[in-house]
C-alpha cells in the first residue's frame, strides 16, 4: 500500500513539475534576458549538483583536486571522455598513494 502512495506522490510531483511551465508561459517569451537567463539554468544546476560530489568523492580534498584539474585540462583540448575519466580517475587515484 505505501509503496502504491509512494509511487502516485513522485509522478504527481513530476507532472506538477512539467506541467506548471506550460500553463503559465502559453506565449514564445520575447525578453532576450530572460531567455538568456532560462538556457542557462540546466548548466548552473548540473553544476551545482555535481561539484560538492567531486569534491568529496575520494575523502581527501587533494586528490579531488587533483583529479578535478586533469579532468578540466584534458577536456579543455578535446579529448574524448573516457580518455578524461580513466586519466582523472588515475590521477586521483595515484595522488592518493603519494599523499
């Protein structure tokens, strides 16, 4: 029976979610800032969720950073991501061993 509620509670919450958007913005939004601010949220929330993770991944603020900056670099010249995270996971891991 919980489980049933449970399951009724998060798809309420998840169509609530969907539908509130539509209803309250019918028209194409014509500010130029706010459409710059909205294209911008998916960015600022991703990020938000997943820099506190990084950084406590490993127990130890060094290696994160450590792997943080390896990952960056080599994404920054393209590289593809299993390349940067085997060589972020790597780098973390052997800065653990050092340190």
């Amino acid at each position: 029976m919980t489980v049933a509620v449970y399951v009724f509670v998060m798809a309420a919450v998840t169509y609530v979610i969907r539908m509130v958007p539509f209803t309250f913005f019918r028209k194409k939004i014509k500010s130029r800032f706010v459409r710059s601010f909205l294209k911008y949220i998916p960015y600022a929330v991703l990020s938000s969720m997943t820099i506190p993770a990084i950084f406590t991944s490993t127990g130890n603020v060094v290696t994160s950073a450590v792997g943080t900056v390896v990952a960056v670099l080599l994404a920054f010249f393209d590289l593809p991501l299993i390349v940067v995270a085997l060589a972020a996971s790597l780098a973390a891991f052997l800065t653990g061993m050092v340190v």
